[in-house]
C-alpha cells in the first residue's frame, strides 16, 4: 500500500516537472493584431424573482449610473479598441454622446461631465520554453472627464496608462480579452459590448 501512494505521488511530481516545462503550441499564421467591440448601454443585472414573461424570469431595464436615471448615461456611439503592438494608442476607448438624438425634456450630452476610464480583464499566456499562462487580472486605465460637448476618447498603452506590468504588456505575450468595459467613477459599468438593433 505505502509502495503505491509513492509511485503516486512520484507520479503527480513528475506530471508537475513535465507542465513546467512544456512549451505552448500557437499557430505562427495566426494574427490578431487588433480586439475590436461596439458598446451598448450597460444595464443593471434583473433581481431574481422580480416577474416571468413566457417563462423566463424579467424586470424593467433599469441603470442606476451617473445621476441615477436610465437617462443620465445614453450614448449613440461607443467601441473599445485594444492593440497588440505596445504604441500610444494601443487603447482606445470612445463614448459619443453629442447626437443621441434625443429631445425636449431630455437632453444630448447626457455624458459630459462624468469621469470614465476603460476597464480591461487579461489572461496572458507566455510562449515558448518555461510557457505558463498567467491568472487573470482586471486592470483599470486612466480616468478622464468627458468634455462638454457629451464625447468621451481614451487613448493610452496598456504599460503606461492602463497598470498593466511590463512582463505582461509584452506584444510577445498572447493577451485574451477576457471583458472590456468603460465604468464610471464609481466603478459601474456605464457601456459593455453587445449587440442592437437600431428602433
């Protein structure tokens, strides 16, 4: 009995050895130079329970960011960009809220004024011999004002402007996007990507 939980755990050590010391696979043809999304209005998480519609549990949309009002925090335009090459504006981030088309009580511009900064989740991963993949980590860049005329543009590097440290913000390092938003100064989701249609 002892003789086998020693080629066990011999075992487990060497499979430990043979990890440390493997080398990560990436297919040389593959390029993703750019991450590119649109951003729709992020919408608080619906209270479990609230009312069912055909089945599927449902509450009214409600975001309680900047000012507390779903109408304090519209944009018609918002995208976050993320560049492999370690450049200036290796990200970007943009919120248009200027032409949002809105009328008489409410207003356009519903941004101007707040301070927003792009917040980036990364799983790097390290190629080649000693590979390893890094545990996920949430980075926070730069926060700015937005301008009064309601548009809001990030530009910065993730090593400079963003926190994240230079073993990471390596361009040899493969970087997933894990999740990409623009938050708020209180640290709220203001815009995640997603999808939607036009009304």
């Amino acid at each position: 009995m002892m003789g086998k939980a020693l080629v066990a755990g011999i075992a487990g050590v060497a499979g430990l050895m043979f990890v440390s010391n493997a080398s990560a696979q990436f297919d040389s043809k593959l390029q993703a130079s750019t991450f590119n999304t649109k951003l729709v209005q992020a919408m608080d998480e619906c209270p479990v329970g609230t009312t069912t519609v055909s089945g599927i549990g449902a509450c009214a949309p409600a975001n309680t960011l900047l000012g507390g009002t779903s109408t304090g925090n519209t944009f018609s335009t918002g995208k976050i960009v993320v560049k492999s090459k370690n450049v200036p504006s290796q990200v970007i981030g943009i919120l248009k809220s200027s032409g949002n088309g809105k009328t008489a009580p409410d207003v356009s511009k519903d941004l101007a004024g707040a301070s927003l900064h792009v917040r980036l989740t990364l799983r790097a991963t390290k190629g080649g011999v000693g590979a390893l993949t890094f545990e996920d980590q949430t980075y926070n860049c730069t926060a700015t004002t937005v301008g009064t005329n309601g548009n809001w543009v990030f530009k910065g590097s993730l090593a400079a402007n963003c926190g994240v440290p230079s073993l990471i913000a390596d361009p040899a390092v493969m970087k997933e996007i894990v999740s990409a938003s623009i938050v708020d100064g209180s640290g709220l989701n203001v815009a995640v990507p997603g999808v939607r249609k036009k009304p």
